[in-house]
C-alpha cells in the first residue's frame, strides 16, 4: 500500500506550483486527477525544446518541462470555460478529497468552482488556490509567477557575487519559490486532510509564492529582524559562517581552473581542516579560534585560506577532508550529478516505457519511506488519456453520454 491510498486529488492546476504539489500527494499514493483544456493541455506540454523524441528519433509533442512535473497522475480534458464542464468538475468534486487550483484570484467563482460552491458539494473538501500573492491584500490581483517573486521576495537581492566584486541581482537556477510554495502546498493539504479525518470539515488553504518566499529567507530574515542590518549578496560565501563557501583549487590536468566547496560548520571542524592543510596555526589564532572571530575577521582569514587552497588539487583535497571528516564537496555539472555513484544508487533516476518513445529516463521521488514506498508511474503521456476511464470509473457515465460530451468539445 502507499501512505495515501483512497485519497483522490482533484488537479486544475498547471505549470509548476500547483503541479509540484500534486506530484508529491501523487508519489505518496493519491489518485490525481489532472484537468487539462482540450487540445492543449497543461502549458508545460509545449515549453520545449528539448522535446521527447519518438522511436523515430522525432520530437513528439511532450517537454521535458511537463513530463518531470506529473509523474503518477491521470489526464482528462474538460473545457471549465463551458457550463456542462463545471458541471463535470462539480460532479467529480463529491468524489474527491482534495482540490488545487491555481488560477487568479476570482477565476474560480466566475465558473462556479470556488470554495463556497465545492464546500455546498462536498463539506469535507480540502480546496487548495495557490496563487503569486494570495487572497488578500493589495495586490492579490497581480499575477504572480517564479522570477518576478524572487525579485520581490528579496532572494536576488541575496543571490550572486558581492557587488564590490561587480555582482548583481541573480537568480536561482531552478524556480524555487514554485517549487517551495509546492512543497509547503503539499504540507498544508496533509494537515487539512488529518483535520477533516478527525472532524468531518473540510477547509480552504490560501498559499502564495510570495508569502512562501519570504518564510524562505530562513536565517537572513532572522538575520534582518534581529539586527536592522539589511544583507547583501555574498556570493558563494556564508553570511554566518567561516569558511563557508567555494574555494579555487590547484588546476586539474588540461589547465583549467578547479574549485571545490569547503563548508566548515563549527570551530572543532574548523581545527580539522587546519590540520589538514597544514596550517595549525591558524586553529589557535585568537582572531580565527571561533566562528564568531573568524566572521568578524573574514576579510584576513579568507584570503589567506585562498593561497593554501590552491597548493593541492580537487581530488587530493577531497579526499583529505572527507577523511577527517571535514564537510566538503564537489561542484558537479547536471551530467556528473547523474552519473554519480550515490544518485544511482539512491535511484533518483527511473526508467520507464513510453508509447512513444520507449524507455524514458526521469528523476524520481526522493521519498523513501519504508513501509509505505512511492508509486513510480508514468506522467500521463497522451493529453487526456484516462478521460474516458475517469468519467466512467468516478461518476458512472456510460459511452452515450461521453460522446455527447465530445461532441459538445466539452471534453
């Protein structure tokens, strides 16, 4: 069994946040039931390239965008812009636990598919609106997405090298405040479920990426709130730790310039590295001796650390630190990561059989719980395949009624 077997999800979100939050309720055992427009689909289905090639080495019509964000779920096709297919929705809503939409504030009510309407319906639903900026609040008719909430969320302003050091507002490399808002989404849903097991009410959540990532600042809002002091970028450095951060190395064998991460969490491992770069001294420094000391003096120590880094090669210091138990790291490109032993073993990758292309490599669930594991199936690879076994599986409509349906293009 999985953890969340008989939860069944209703999904009327697409692209990123909702749908990260959908595949994790979907790993964890719940049926998703995806509502996508007819004839497109989810946005994410044409964000390409790079597309996933057919047998014959062609590009079919699915992104990679798409198919690494819904793994696990159902598609069915109904046209919520038409009566007859909130109708559907509604309908489908009696049968379902769970509700996450994504769309701007208001949408919903003008289909008839907000809260007060499902609510009527089925009073145990969980209705999730993850929106950019939420319910309330002066600008909760913006629409929200990734980058501009990085920017507005203060993320950029703390992302990137130092502006002394000609830096400036950058951002992350993948769309964190989407993913995070899906993750807390995620959280927020299995509350609400435990909350209705017990109690028989459902409740409406009101996520929003920007609240997310303000939450997200972690340490350097706390850092902000505490002090009044207003952090800046710090490149690959730590804002409350030394040496925390990328270090130049000597060059590997074809000349060009190696690094490593050197991420030294407290002063006992700090006396470790010392040792091991052959530099005992700098352990017993009254300016460096704490982490307290060695912040307020980072502009003495790093660049004397910077010399001695680059004496050995990546593999030698690698090996050293690990051995005394000095965190460190490499920095891996995309392909090293999956090359790598541990991620293999850990099966981050799956593989599965497309009807398209045949087998297909995609990153799995990190999850691994031990009694309940994670499902690992497909992402629906054909825009409203299970629309037919949904509507018939859920709500009892025989093959008559479903024609009409088409014939209507409302599914």
């Amino acid at each position: 069994m999985n953890a969340l077997d008989g939860i069944r999800v209703l999904d009327l979100s697409r692209v990123l946040a909702g749908p990260w939050c959908t595949q994790t309720l979907a790993d964890l055992g719940a049926d998703v039931i995806k509502i996508e427009r007819p004839g497109t689909g989810d946005d994410t289905r044409t964000w390409g390239p790079p597309f996933l090639k057919d047998r014959a080495g062609q590009d079919t019509h699915e992104a990679a965008y798409y198919l690494g964000t819904n793994r696990n779920k159902r598609s069915v096709t109904c046209d919520i812009a038409q009566a007859e297919g909130q109708a559907l929705v509604r309908e489908l809503a009696k049968h379902c636990h769970v509700f996450v939409e994504n769309f701007k504030v208001g949408d919903m009510a003008r289909y008839g598919l907000d809260y007060a309407a499902l609510k009527a319906v089925n009073p145990r639903i969980v209705y999730c609106s993850v929106t950019g900026f939420g319910q309330t609040g002066p600008y909760r008719e913006r629409a929200g997405y990734d980058y501009a909430i990085q920017g507005m969320g203060g993320l950029m302003s703390i992302t990137g090298e130092r502006d002394d050091l000609g830096g400036g507002p950058q951002k992350v490399g993948v769309a964190v405040a989407d993913l995070f808002t899906g993750m807390y989404s995620c959280v927020g849903i299995l509350a609400a479920l435990r909350h209705a097991e017990r109690t028989g009410e459902g409740q409406h959540l009101d996520m929003a990426l920007l609240d997310t990532q303000v939450a997200m600042l972690a340490n350097l809002g706390a850092n902000y709130l505490v002090s009044g002091k207003v952090p800046g970028r710090a490149g690959n450095a730590h804002q409350n730790i030394v040496p925390y951060q990328v270090f130049e190395v000597a060059p590997a064998d074809d000349g060009h310039k190696d690094h490593i991460i050197l991420a030294v969490g407290n002063d006992g491992q700090y006396g470790k590295f010392c040792q091991v770069a052959g530099r005992p001294e700098l352990a017993t420094d009254t300016r460096f001796a704490r982490n307290r000391d060695r912040v307020h003096n980072r502009a003495v120590l790093v660049p004397i650390l910077e010399e001695v880094m680059k004496t050995r090669r990546k593999a030698d210091w690698l090996a050293a630190l690990e051995a005394a138990k000095v965190p460190c790291g490499a920095i891996n490109s995309i392909g090293e990561v999956f090359a790598d032993p541990q991620v293999r073993e850990r099966g981050m990758v799956h593989q599965w059989e497309h009807p398209l292309a045949g087998p297909l490599n995609l990153v799995g669930s990190p999850l691994k719980l031990g009694a309940t594991p994670v499902r690992t199936d497909l992402p629906p690879p054909l825009l409203g395949q299970h629309t037919e076994q949904v509507l018939g599986e859920v709500l009892g409509l025989d093959a008559q009624r479903i024609r009409a349906l088409r014939a209507k293009e409302v599914i």
